[in-house]
C-alpha cells in the first residue's frame, strides 16, 4: 500500500510569487483534502477535491485553488502570495462516503515567504 | 458546522504516570471522532476513532479514548507515559459531509 507523498518538502518563495504544491493520494483512496498548518496551530481546512471537482471549502480566499488528476493526485496552487501564507501545508486522502474511515496524511510542504 | 476544543496547550507528565489530554467537540448529527499525532516536522499520524458502540476506544501504541456524550468529550489516554510519547496531539470531527475539523493542538512532554 503507497501511503500519501508531497512535494516538494520544503519551499522558499518571495511575496507576490505564485506556488503550485502536489500530492499524489494513498493507493485506493479518491477524495484529497488539504490544510494549512501555521506554526503553533492546527490544521485548517482549505479545501477538498473528489471526482476532479471541488467538493468543500474552508475560509481561504480565491487565491487558493487546486486541482485533482484522473489519477486522484492533486494541487493545491496559491497566487500572489503573503507573508502569511507562511505554513506547513498539508494533503490527506481518504475514501468519500465513509467519514468513519481516518483521513491519511503526507509529512507536507513547509512552504515560506520571504 | 463542527468544531473541536482543545481546553490544554501543553501538558506534563512524568514517565510512568497516566496521561490525559482532553477534547470537546461540537456536531450535528453523529460525531465522528479522531486523535492524531504529530511529530516534528512529520504529518499527522492516526492514533484511533470512535464511530459508535463502546465508548472505551482503543487504538496504536497502547493509547485509548474515552467518549461522553452528555459531556461531548472525547478525551485521549494512556496508562503508563513513555519519554517517546512526547508530541503535539490532534483531535478532530467529522460529520457526513465528510471534511474533518481539528483543534489547535496539545504538546504532550513526558520528562524521565
């Protein structure tokens, strides 16, 4: 069973700059959510992709956006980018229809804004 | 919308000494409740779940769970604290729509 990866590990970027982060899903698994995660504090919802389609949203602007393969793999892209978008984020893949099943994370993308 | 309280920052135990670390949560409808933990700079590992019958829940690396429904607590134990315990500890909810809601977060240290 391949468990959920992300790249890349870490990332440094400036203000303005856009960032495309990947997570490929666990094997079997067609639903992937993804979360911010600031120094300190837990995750925070930002979306969650199921059949190539959005299919929930947390309170993130629209420059947060994402994408979800055929494959189930997914991006989360991020635009004009701020200081505080300074994070871990995060990906877990799950199976939609069964919220008694844990979602499966990655160790995540350290992303930081110069 | 669900949400999830996590009343402690950081608790302290001694090795040996049984643990504690509380969670309130708040949902319509059924809870689906989760404890992960996080290790540094690692993602977030399920420790166990509660879904429904028992309200005793036991999970990984001898951690249990303790359900109240008329408190709507889900507060996450352990017998005996090991040194390797030491961690920051998530819960979280789920209700049928399927996206999960964690708290902020309980950095476990366990001193020898």
């Amino acid at each position: 069973e391949t468990g959920v990866t992300q790249s890349p590990t870490h990332l440094i970027k400036t203000r303005g700059q856009q960032v495309t982060l990947r997570c490929s899903s666990q094997s079997g698994h067609n639903t992937v959510s993804w979360y911010q995660q600031a120094l300190g504090q837990g995750p925070q919802f930002i979306f969650q992709y199921y059949r190539e389609e959005e299919n929930g949203r947390g309170n993130f602007p629209p420059r947060f956006s994402g994408l979800q393969f055929p494959n189930y793999s997914s991006e989360l892209n991020v635009n004009a980018l701020e200081l505080d978008d300074s994070a871990l984020y995060l990906c877990a893949s799950s199976l939609m229809g069964l919220p008694n099943q844990p979602q499966h994370f990655g160790d995540g993308t350290r992303l930081s804004i110069l | 919308a669900q949400s999830v309280a996590q009343p402690e920052d950081q608790v302290n135990v001694a090795e040996g000494n049984p643990l504690t670390v509380k969670c309130t949560y708040s949902v319509s409808g059924n809870p689906y409740l989760f404890w992960y933990v996080q290790y540094p700079n690692r993602g977030l590992q399920f420790l166990l779940k509660y879904i429904t019958g028992d309200n005793l829940v036991k999970g990984s690396y001898g951690f249990e769970a303790e359900f109240n429904k008329s408190q709507t607590s889900f507060h996450l134990k352990k017998p005996s604290a090991l040194v390797s315990d030491s961690a920051l500890y998530f819960c979280a909810v789920r209700d049928n729509n399927n996206d999960m809601r964690f708290g902020a977060g309980t950095r476990l240290t366990v001193k020898p």
